[in-house]
C-alpha cells in the first residue's frame, strides 16, 4: 500500500463519523437551550465538538426566526418535484385535448351554420 498512515487513518475517521438525524440535533440543541448542563458537558456527553452544537443552534434559531417572520417558503425535497411534473403534464394533456375537441365542434358548427 503506497498510503501514508496518516491518510488511512484520516480516511477511516472520515467514514467512522456518525451522521445525525435532523430530529437528533433538534434534541440536542433544545437540552443546550434548557440550560441544564454546560454546552461542553453536553456535547462530551453527545460526542459532538462544541463548533457543531453553535453551527446546530444557530441554523435552529434560525429557522425559527424567519418561521416567525412569516417567510414559509421551503425546499421542494425531489419527490414532490417529480409528483408535479407529473400533473403538470397530465393537465397539459388534458388541456391540449379540450382543445382539439373544441377546435372540432366549432367546425361541425360553422359547418351547419
């Protein structure tokens, strides 16, 4: 292996690290807010450096601030985007053949008339 030993341990602490769920850091964030314990104390507990815990809080405090502001705009997740295209297309479907169905009455009409 041709790898400094410090690149293969770099790598696999970077693989080792634990990923967490939004509700997690939600947890988290709201016991540093009740004050109960230091943030240092918390995060030892939690295995989180205290730089996360703030960058969590802050993105949290956040979130709620525009919440309140009024601003409700989000991120459409890849699902919801796919759902409406879908019914975009259908709708213009159904659209482009009100339309021809009409465009055919209209001559039978003038037609008659």
């Amino acid at each position: 292996m041709t790898d400094k030993p410090e690149a293969l341990v770099k790598a696999i602490k970077r693989k080792a690290r634990k990923k967490h769920e939004p509700e997690e850091k939600i947890r988290i964030v709201l016991e540093g807010l009740r004050g109960e314990e230091s943030i240092a104390e918390l995060c030892r507990r939690k295995g989180i450096v205290a730089s996360q815990y703030y960058s969590w809080s802050k993105e949290f405090l956040e979130a709620g601030k525009q919440r309140l502001a009024g601003d409700t705009k989000r991120q459409a997740n890849s699902r919801e985007v796919t759902d409406l295209k879908k019914e975009n297309g259908h709708l213009k479907q159904m659209l482009a053949e009100t339309m021809l169905k009409n465009n055919v009455l209209k001559k039978v009409c003038l037609a008659r008339g």
